[in-house]
C-alpha cells in the first residue's frame, strides 16, 4: 500500500480519500451494470488504485491546473477519476454525456482539455472533438485495446511508479469544473475550487442535511457527469458511506433491485426517474426499508409523487434545491422538530425546496434588484452567495448573472419566516399576464392534482392584449384521457379563474433536456409553430375572464 | 429589529448569529439559577440585544482585534457577549473563573485585554487585576448600579445606537482567546481565528459528530469560561437547537431538575460530574428520556461509568476528546454501524476517545519523532493539525510544542485500524519502569474495576533500580474500605505483576485542577513529602517481581 500523506493546513478534497483509506479502508465500493454486480472492492484497493492513477497523470504529462476531462456513466472507475485528477493537481472536467458531439467539440475546446477519460461506447460522440483536438490524449476507461488511446486504464494505473508527493495546491485552485446544460445560449463553464467542494461536503454531511454518514449505503443514480452527482461522493469518502454505482442509463427496475440487494440507505434522483420508480416499485413490491432518505432534485416534484413515495414505499422524501453555479445544493427540505408529530406539517415542509445550508446566504430581490421581505408571502428572484457559490463563470465574464458577489439564480421564490425557500418559478417561465405573474410551476401543480394527469407544463405564449398567457401541455394517464373543458373545469377549483390556459394540448411525452429537466424552449417552439394551438387574434382566446388582474 | 446583514464570503461565526434570527427567531434560550429558571426569550430577541450591545463596545471604544474579557457563569448574557464581543470585531477573551486572583491577573496582563465583563460575585477575583490595570474597563453583568463599572450591563444595550455596519474581519482574524489551565508553566494563550471556530462549528454538527440538530435542546453543562463551552454554543446557533443554561455552579441535583424539565437532548460534561449525576438521577429517578446524547471529555471515564449511564439513565454515552490547543473538539466515539446489534462491541468504542473529525489530521510518533502505525498495538504521542488545531501560542514562542505544523498533544495513544483512538496516558504521566512503559491511565481503569472503589490516581514515583514505579491513590466508597494488599490481589488478575503499584494509599478525595483533572502534581509532591509512603531502600519495594521488564 502506498502511504502517500495528506498535505495539511488547506481545505482540499483529497484529504477525503487519505480519510476513506485510513479509517474506512474495509468498507466497500460496489459496480453495477445492467442490474448485475460488476465490481465490488474497498477503500483501502480504491485508495491505492486511484494514487497509482495519478502517479501515471502525472507521468503523462499533467501539469497542476490542467483540465482532464471524463465523458463516462457512473462506474467504480469514473469515482476513482472524481479523486485521481484533483490528486494529480489537475481540474476534473465531466462532461455531460447527453449532449451533442457539436456540444461537447464546443465545451472541450473551451475548456482546453489536455486529456479526456471517455467509456468506449460513448466514443462516437467525441468524433467532432477528436477531429478538432487530434493533440488531446484519450484514454479508453473500459476496453484495453482501443486503438486510438494513449494506453488501457488498467495499463496505466498497473504501470504507475508511485507517486512521490502529491501536486502541490492551494484550497483556492479548481478542483472541478462542469457546464451548465446551456437551456439559453452557450453553456458556461463552473469551476469548483477545493474549498468550495471541501465545505460543501461539510454541508451535505450536517445532521440537518443530507446527514451523509459512516452508516449509509448510497446509490449514485444521479449522473456523475453532471454538478458533482450532488457532490455525494465526496460525502461518503469523508464519512465512510458505503457507495454504490449503478452503471451505464440504469433503468428503474435496475435501481429497484439495486436498492434492494444492496440494502442502499440514502439515494437521489430527478423527480422524472423518481416517478418511473415508484411504478415499478409498487407494481414489483420491491422491499425500500433500508432507505433512509429518498432526495428529489433538479426540478420541482408534484405534492403527489411526495405523498405516494412516502406512503406506498414507506420511505422519507426530501427535496434539495441548487443549481450548477452552486456546486449545486443550496437547501435540503428536512422539516422542522414541531413537525415529528404532524404529517401534514410535514409534508407541508417537504413540499418546499427547504432550509438553507449554512455557510450560504441568499436573499430575495424584485425585477428592480429591490430586496423583499423573507414573510413567507412575497416572491422576487433568489440570490446567493457563499464559499461554494459561483462568482463568475469559468474564462468568460457574464456581468448580468453575478451582482455585487451574488450570483442570480433565475429562480423565482417565497421565503417563510423559518427559512423554507418555496420556488414559485423561473423567472424566465413566468407569465406576465395584464401586468401581474402567473407561476408556471403553481399551474403545473394545480394540473398534477388531476387524477387523470401524469405530467403537465405550462409555457407562456404572447398575447396582443394581455402580453403574454399560458398553454398547457399535458400527459394523461393510460386511458384516462380528459377534454380540454374537463381538465380546465377541475383547474378552475383550485386556480384563480384568470390563471387558466388559453389551451390545453394532450401530448403522449414532454420533451426534456439533457439532465431531465422539461424542454420549454422546445414546447415554446412547437407552440409557435402551430397555428391552430394559438391564435391571438381567436375572439374566444380574448374573452377570457381577466377579473383578477390589475392593469 | 435591527435588519444588519452578514457579510460574506469570509467563515465568520458571527454569522450563525443571523442565521438564528432569520430561519430560528422563535427558538428559545432558557436560562436557570440555582435549579430555577430566570431567564427565556427567543433568538430574535437574542440577535437584537447582541447587534445592540455590539454597537455599545465600538461606542465604548473598542476596535477591531481589541481583546474584551468575559470572567462568568453560563448565563443569558455570557451567551449574548460570545457574538456580541466578536460582531464588534474584537477578541473574546474568556477568563477561568476557577483560577486564583494572581494567575487571573497574569492572564489578563498577558492578553491585554481593553475591558472586562465580569458577573458581581467574581469581582473579589479581579482584585489584583485592577489594581494592575486601573484603565480596563469593568461592565458587571448583573448588578446595574456597581460602582466601579463603566456602566450596567443593561444600560449599555438600552442605549446603544444600532451599529450601522458590521466591522470588517476576515475569517483568519481572531474571535476568541483562551488559556490553557496551565498544570505545567504558566498558562498560555490559544487564539481561534474565525475560520477555526467556524469549521469547528461545522464538525460538531456533522451526523458523525456531535450532530447538533435544529430537533436538539442543548444544556451548557461544560462552563463557558473555558475552550469556548466545547464550541457547543455556536453549533446551537449555526442549527437552530435550542439552548438552556444552567446558571452558576450548577448542582447535580439542579442539572438533573433542568434536563428533566426542559427536555434537554444534548449534554457534555467532565466524568467527575457524570459520576454525581448518575448517583443523584439513580437515587431521584429523574427523568433522562430526552437525552439522546451525553457525552464525556475532559479526562477518559471509567467503562464502569459508561456502563452505568446507558444501563441505569438508559441514556447513550459518547466521548470527546479533545484539548484547548484543538479549539477543542477532534474526535467523536460513535461507534460503527457494525456495534449496532452488538452492545459489546458498541462498548468498546464507546470507552475509546473515538474517531477523528474530519478537517483534522493525526499521527502517532516515538519518543524519537518517528511515526509508529496505526494498527491497534503501537502506542505514540498524538501529533495534530488541521484547520482548528493551534500552531502557536498567543504572543508566545513555544517551539517544543509546535513541530513542523503539527501540534504535541503529550497525550499518549493507539489508534486503530478503524481510526478509533484510544488514550493510554498523558506522556508526561507515563511511568517508564525497567526501560518498559507502564500506562497510569491504564492502572487507573484497572482499580476502577473493583467494585469498592469510587475513584484512584496512579503517579510515577522514582526508583533507584527500576528508575520509576507506579503508586496509587484510592478513594473507596463509603464503607468499603479494603486493606492495600486486598486491592493488590484483585488487581493482580487484571495487569502484568510488574504493573502492581509499590503502595496503595487511601484518600478521602483526589486533589483536582481549576478544570476538574485530578491534580498529579498535587499527588507527586505529597507522595515525596510522606517518607513513610515511599522509602526506596525497603528491601520488599526492591523485591517487587519485574518478570516482564526487558531490561
């Protein structure tokens, strides 16, 4: 074994793996692929493979500072890249593997990575990047032989001379660095430096967060290649979580019997996979008693899906709200003590996206930068600030998004006097209707109330008289299909009368984006582009009822 | 309420003071006297008095680094001047009340503390440091018309002018300054920076800390003169927990009345107070069902002791090891996920000083300097470092305390293959017999074992053939007196012959330190004064059986 030593005195992520080696040396890592085990080791073999695999980034050429990029599903050897590459002093780059091979030629280049870690299957999508980049190094992460590469990553990690003494760094240089989906414009690039991900880890570990610990079992099913998969691999290094990688686009019977066999304790997802999930759960009677903890992020779950994974797997949900800029969690939704007692002040919490982690700050501005009062009742844009809060974006000013050391979430939010953020919106998909906001989120709640609606999205179309208005696009049901007037009858019990969609469009799935998230800018395009969904100068559309607006 | 914001980007732990008002204003402080309460109010109200009376220092003349004195009980206002004296930018000093007017005047002197907050019946305490220093000043935190004081506690917060904004630190500028009990030399000064005090934070309220939890009432049972109350305060303030404090020289009996009756959680004190505690909630059939944690630090309990709290209060015992140099906290004894279904092995972690905190780093060395393994066997100093560890005294050189950046606790230790420490003995209480060590520490929980002894103390005495041999001193519970060779003979089936101490005297009480250690030096200097206790020329102490010795 390899005795290698921390460097002491700076925050820096890797102490996590010297951690994991000398205190949780026995505990384990396990590989999944297709629902089958692949790979089992420990901490003290993952320790030692991930320090010889920086011993040979170094001997290939990685200077301290340099980005090495991966392009690789959630597997043992992609977590051992998560710690060789800031090890090597270098900056992990994931890219995200959902993107276009124009995206990614775009977002390596911009990057200027050296060297990329890419599984073989995904190859293809690197041919633009490798055409543009024929400098860059490649290393193929799953077949020995592949012909192009510097070497097989076994090879390397077998070949390594030990590393003599780790890359020196400081907390301040980038351990990490990923790009924001991109919804509008270029993606950005975010780097991560060490202390931002080291008191992130912190955070995720609190006993009022995540609650990270030396007794969970945790399944990434968050993609590794996009915001640090929650930074929940950093977390289970520093406290000795067991961790388990569910492999190459797990579907959720896989996770399902994952979840099961491996006892797994605490596990996030999107609220997508969260739904597909609990069908199949229900439908299998999967046995979820070992999970402590089910987290819901990346976008707002319904009051539904919240109730039924409570109920029908008997499992705690919470959610976690963040963002790319915020290494990404900002809040976890852990009610409060006064609601132990209480399950409907539970839920009543559960329901927001939750508390702010401390370390962080925000507050609440309106259109005019103006702060509003934190009264549980008015809404502005959320703003944060903090160690783990972005401050710029990586070699690229965008002087619009950070204000005065606060990064502008784009996220529209109430919060109450204990804290709880509840986000009402994007700023970018609320409806200025006649001069006040209708959420786009709160109606997509209101339709998911609808027994017969499985999913639902409501966009903003523009309106001669009223500026803009909302259509909605709904999912239904297997045979449970509802007229427009049906649906917009059950809405109007629970909307103010002039929130209601001037239409709405049955759809059999809505489009999502690469991290799962609905695709507006797609149903904003489809919307336009049929003529007979929305016509503004439609005598019926204007006659809406308007009673609730100012103007 | 006075709207002051934090001012972030910095770890300052006066922002867990705006944290408390914003997200935890309604959450209580309950403050007890003499096992009565006289003190309640929420942290909204905590955080106005303390922005107030912050704004009264920087009238009164404080300037940022400025050292203000605190010589005081755990009360409500001792609470408010630990963020009160930091959010004006000074230093909090405080000043054990438990030391003699003499070496609280060197103290004081030594820190050049500017101003004193002092409770009315401490005053005669600070005789020799006013006469000193006629130009400190003195607020008496309790009586409003005092005559020397510059003004009464509560005017300075009625009539402050609000502080209009917070004076600017960053986090490596000092928050607080403590000196150590001094049981060798004269006592010297720690500084916490804020970032020290503020990572502390974070770790105290990690899951596998003490996991300080918006759910939890802490009770500060630890004094707040000395090592910053184990940091618990700030934990409370950071989560949300409530706080309740018991007031001047908190009895037994009045610490059992208050966990019982304010659903106390959370609770640390010294072993010496557990013991009495036990005694009177056994004898009362208090109530302890609240606590979810009481931990143990200070010196290492007996294992009888820790059997007794969890089987007779039916509470779960923790240790913390820790020491003023370490801010104070660096382990935590959780036992592993594994000892959950095992009461034994739960115990054998239990009675260990536990697993090191995250953010810190360790390692064992010899006499020499040389590291020795981790490996449950090998037994070395504790070296540290990490972000709350000292790396130098205040305005004091002390090289042989400091090596290297680390820092030399004198604590003697193993440290497992799990990262479990265990301390075997101070360095400096170790009895190097025959060329071979013998852990007093050890002796110590061996006597411990036999069911008629309260308490014992082992110190080294020298020995003109074996260089140093062990004596005991043994407190026997009320009529259980045993003869010496008694005590021998049942000790004899627990440690090596060689280990059996030269004579057992009998004591009514041990001699303790100002911080409730016993007191060895006390010990040494009456074992040399008794001739009859110890004459190294009686042929039976020369014929003591050494078979063991490598010599």
């Amino acid at each position: 074994m390899n005795q290698l030593s921390p460097i002491g005195g700076q925050l820096l992520i890797t102490d996590f793996l010297f951690r994991a080696r000398d205190m949780f040396g026995r505990k384990e890592i396990i590989e999944y692929t297709e629902g089958v085990e692949t790979h089992r080791y420990d901490y003290a073999t993952y320790a030692d493979r991930v320090i010889r695999l920086a011993g040979a980034l170094v001997e290939l050429g990685v200077r301290p500072g340099d980005r090495v990029a991966t392009l690789a599903w959630n597997h043992h050897r992609h977590l051992e890249l998560y710690m060789a590459i800031p090890l090597a002093g270098a900056v992990l780059h994931t890219v995200n593997l959902r993107l276009e091979p124009d995206e990614i030629a775009y977002i390596v280049d911009h990057a200027d990575d050296t060297m990329i870690f890419a599984d073989a299957s995904l190859l293809p999508l690197l041919d633009v990047t490798r055409s543009r980049r024929p400098q860059m190094k490649v290393v193929v992460t799953d077949e020995p032989e592949y012909a192009d590469a510097v070497a097989g990553y076994e090879q390397l990690i077998a070949e390594s001379t030990l590393l003599a003494e780790i890359p020196p760094r400081t907390e301040n240089d980038l351990a990490a660095l990923c790009y924001t989906s991109g919804t509008t414009g270029a993606p950005k690039g975010v780097g991560y430096t060490h202390r931002a991900l080291y008191l992130h880890t912190f955070a995720a570990c609190l006993a009022d967060g995540h609650a990270i610990s030396e007794r969970d079992r945790v399944c990434h099913v968050v993609p590794m290649f996009h915001a640090n998969a929650w930074g929940i691999p950093f977390a289970a290094l520093m406290s000795g979580a067991e961790q388990v990688l569910p492999g190459p686009h797990p579907t959720p019977p896989q996770i399902a019997t994952i979840v099961a066999a491996e006892s797994v304790t605490y596990t996030g997802m999107v609220p997508t996979v969260a739904v597909d999930l609990l069908d199949h759960a229900v439908a299998s009677g999967t046995d979820f008693s070992s999970l402590r903890a089910l987290v819901l992020g990346g976008s707002t779950p319904s009051v539904r899906l919240i109730a039924d994974l409570e109920d029908k797997l008997g499992v705690r949900v919470f959610q976690g709200w963040g963002m790319t800029e915020i290494s990404p969690m900002a809040t976890f939704s852990r009610p409060p003590a006064a609601a132990d007692d209480d399950p409907a002040l539970r839920h009543d919490h559960v329901r927001k996206q939750g508390r702010l982690l401390p370390g962080l700050h925000w507050k609440l501005v309106d259109a005019e930068g103006s702060e509003v009062p934190q009264d549980g009742k008015s809404q502005g844009e959320v703003l944060m600030r903090g160690p783990w809060v972005a401050t710029t974006y990586y070699n690229e000013s965008h002087p619009d998004k950070f204000v005065d050391g606060w990064l502008r979430t784009g996220d529209i939010g109430i919060i109450d006097e204990q804290g709880y953020l509840e986000i009402v919106d994007r700023a970018k998909d609320l409806i200025k209707s006649g001069g006040e906001w209708i959420s786009s989120v709160a109606l997509e709640q209101a339709l998911l109330q609808n027994s017969a609606v499985a999913d639902a999205a409501v966009i903003a179309v523009k309106h001669p008289r009223w500026q803009e208005r909302p259509v909605a696009f709904v999912v239904f049901h297997q045979g449970e299909r509802l007229s427009s007037q049906a649906v917009l009858d059950e809405l109007a019990e629970r909307v103010p009368k002039w929130w209601l969609p001037e239409q709405i469009v049955a759809t059999d799935v809505l489009p999502r984006t690469s991290v799962g998230k609905v695709d507006k800018k797609t149903l904003r395009t489809s919307a336009s582009e049929q003529a007979d969904l929305w016509d503004p100068t439609n005598a019926t559309i204007a006659a809406v009822p308007h009673g609730g607006v100012s103007s």
